[in-house]
C-alpha cells in the first residue's frame, strides 16, 4: 500500500477551502473536489498514469453538500482510494460513499451553519458592536470560524480513519443537538441586544423603569426570535424585519 505524504496530506487540507472554486451547473463542486483529492491521487498513482486518469474521473461525477461539512466526506475519500490503489476495495466504493453522504450532510451542515451558528455569531457580534465597531467584527469572525474550522480539522481526521471513523465521529459530533443550542443563543443573545437597544433609545425614565422596561422588551424579543428560529425562519428575513423595526422607531 502506497502511504500518503506528509506533504500531500497537508495540499488536500488546504485545497479544500477552494472546493467551490470552480463551482457549475453540471457538476456543482465536482471540479473543486477533483482538485482538492488531486495530491493525493499523484501519490497512490504514481507511475500507473492509466489508473489516475480513472481515480480523476470518479471524482468528476456530480458532487454537492455543504462546504464544511465536505471536509469530512473528502477525508474519507481519500481513504478509500487509498484502499484502492492497493486492490483491496472496489472503485465504485468511493462513488457510493460520496453519494450517501452528501446530501445528508449538506442539510445537517445547513442546518448547523448557516441556520444557527452565522446568526448567533451575527447577533454577538452587533452586540459587542456596541460597545466599539472593531469590537464587534471581531466577534463575528472569531465566534464564525472558531467553531468552522474545528469542524473542518476534526471531520477531515475523522474521515482519514476511513467510513467508519467518519460515520462514527458523526454520531460524536451530534451536530442536531448543537444546532438547536446555538439557535436558543441566537435568540438570547438576539433579546439582549433588544434590551440594550432600548435602554438607550427608548426609555427616557428613571432606573426603575428603565430597567423593567428593558427587561420585559428583551424577554419579548427573546421569545419572538425563539419562535422565529424554531418556525426555520431564514436569518435574511429575521435581519430585514430588524431593520424595518428599527428604522419604525427610529422614525417615530
């Protein structure tokens, strides 16, 4: 069996960000997973040039899920063409692996990033905008691709360990049940910010008053985008209906 380079190892971690790159209507992420499992390839297949050329086609055919989420299935691919390029797995193997998971995982991952976690890095990040602008971008970005790129390191080295491990590190992960804790966050952290905001600009009274009244508008707010959450609504409409809203105050 043909091991896989220190070097190669490291070229398909970092092509992976580019699995969109060449992003068609046809194959939607084929080329980009070709590229990404390509070093790779060169490895198992050197010298059988016949070979390659096959293993590059198999990763050609129509290949969609969600990006981070692609890591993992990526890491197991090339696995499994390891196994290959030693005889002890048939090709189609790979193919039915990709195809089995893809879908599946590009509805948990969309679920997990782009339902839960972007907004409640967006909300932290408004709120400590407040705060200092810089403040908040930075917010955004650590809370975002802290927990994105640990899920792309810990599902590429799952997926080395092969089907099982992917599969296995799945069950681990339980993405579903962080997806709904990140979404009550979001939706927490979505009131505070209600609060703060109307702490500032609309109670004009003393501290008494000041505070019940930021206190009953936040837990309102908190139960309106907890409803909004659970209803999937997408984050879009959630940030356009806070914009009309705030603009509707700001107005009157």
């Amino acid at each position: 069996m043909t091991a896989l380079a220190a070097r190669s190892r490291s070229a398909v971690w970092r092509r992976q960000f580019l699995l969109q790159g060449c992003w068609n209507y046809e194959g939607m992420q084929n080329v980009g997973f070709a590229f990404a499992i390509l070093p790779a390839l060169r490895d198992f297949y050197a010298n059988r040039p016949e070979e390659a050329l096959k293993a590059v086609k198999r990763h050609l055919e129509f290949f969609n899920t969600q990006p981070a989420m692609g890591a993992l299935i990526l890491g197991a691919s090339v696995r499994l063409e390891e196994r290959i390029a030693a005889g002890e797995t048939d090709p189609r193997a790979v193919g039915t692996f990709k195809v089995g998971l893809m879908g599946s995982l590009g509805a948990i991952g969309d679920s997990f990033f782009w339902g839960a976690l972007r907004p409640m890095a967006s909300v932290a990040g408004a709120l400590l905008a407040l705060l200092h602008p810089l403040l908040g971008i930075a917010a955004l970005l650590l809370v975002y691709n802290g927990v994105h790129l640990t899920v792309r390191r810990r599902g590429f080295a799952a997926g080395m360990e092969g089907p099982e491990g992917a599969v296995g590190w799945l069950k681990r992960a339980a993405l579903n049940v962080r997806t709904d804790d990140r979404k009550m966050l979001a939706a927490i952290l979505a009131g505070a910010y209600a609060g703060v905001f109307a702490g500032r600009f609309l109670v004009q009274g003393g501290d008494a008053l000041h505070a019940l009244a930021s206190l009953l508008l936040a837990a309102a707010a908190v139960h309106l985008f907890v409803v909004f959450f659970r209803k999937a609504v997408s984050p879009s409409e959630i940030l356009l209906f806070l914009l009309f809203v705030g603009v509707l105050i700001l107005w009157l």
